[in-house]
C-alpha cells in the first residue's frame, strides 16, 4: 500500500508531461474525416453526357451520346469511326473531370483520323458497284487533326465547334457532381 501511495506522485506528473493541458480533440488532428463541406466534393463521383455531332442540314451523331458516373480524375476514352465519301474517320476522344469549387474542370483531348480509299479502275469499280468484286481497301489511316483543352463549366454543357475536310462538328460534354 505504501509502495502505491509513493508512486502517485510519479504517475500524476507523467501523465501531465504526456498530454499537454491544451490539447483538444478535432478532425484535423484524427484519421476521421467529415462527409460533407466545401473541401470534399472529390469523395463523390461526377455524372459526364459526351457525344459528336456532325451538324448541317441536319445535326448527325459521329459519336453516339455516353453516358457515364466516374470518380474524379478518372479518364474516359471513347472510340468511333464512321464511313465517309472518301473512306472511313475514327474519332478518339478523351475525357477527364475534376472537382473544383463551385464547378467542374473537363481536360478533354480529341484525336480524329482519316483513312481513304485506294485508287482503282473503271472496271473495278463497276465490279465493285455491281458487288463482284471485293470491298474497296483502304490506306493506312492519317491523323486530320488533333485538337486539347481544359474547361470549367456550372450546370451547363461544354460546346466546342470544329472543322473538318470543310465539315462542321460540335464536342458536347455535360458533367454534374453525382453528389445529393
């Protein structure tokens, strides 16, 4: 009992020494984290619309409408090649959103293509209308054009209008915090 009441003391003034008196308990100092503030719209995903649109007489889809819920900072790449008069045109477009404050960051990069058809004869092309002969080849595809950007949008989409072989197309992207 004597041993216990001596070393009281001892124990009091360790305990003192090892938790300062003005430490107080906050998120900033645990591995806790609050769900909700300003700060963490990076913890929810982010609802991206994308499509290419080929416009004129009438607006034609070259890049079918996706639709997609990705985490920040997630890439996305889409793919599509459609026929044309003169062979055939891929379209790589890449997309990438990011969480700011009061908006949505898209880093978008597009990549489109062209692979035209090899020269012929007459008479093959007559066999190839008539369907006796094999399909038209096509050379090695070429890159047209090659077009980046890094936009901010608030509830609205993103059109970006681009020139190809004299065509019109329009990038739409629309992105939205998947939040609530």
């Amino acid at each position: 009992m004597l041993r216990a009441i001596a070393t009281l003391p001892l124990l009091a003034a360790l305990s003192l020494a090892v938790t300062p008196a003005d430490a107080e308990a906050d998120a900033h100092g645990s591995l806790s984290a609050p769900i909700s503030g300003p700060q963490l719209d990076a913890l929810w995903p982010i609802d991206v619309d994308i499509e290419i649109v080929r416009l004129g007489e009438t607006a034609h889809s070259v890049l079918p409408r996706h639709r997609a819920t990705v985490p920040d900072g997630h890439a996305m790449s889409l793919h599509s090649v459609v026929r044309t008069d003169r062979g055939q045109r891929e379209f790589n477009l890449a997309v990438t959103p990011h969480h700011h404050p009061g908006a949505i960051e898209l880093e978008w990069s597009l990549e489109v293509s062209d692979a035209r058809y090899r020269p012929i004869g007459v008479a093959s092309y007559l066999l190839h209308r008539l369907q006796l002969d094999d399909v038209l080849e096509l050379e090695e595809a070429a890159l047209s054009i090659a077009r980046a950007d890094i936009v901010a949008v608030v509830d609205e989409p993103h059109h970006k209008q681009i020139v190809i072989d004299g065509e019109v197309h329009e990038i739409r992207i629309f992105a939205r915090a998947g939040r609530g």
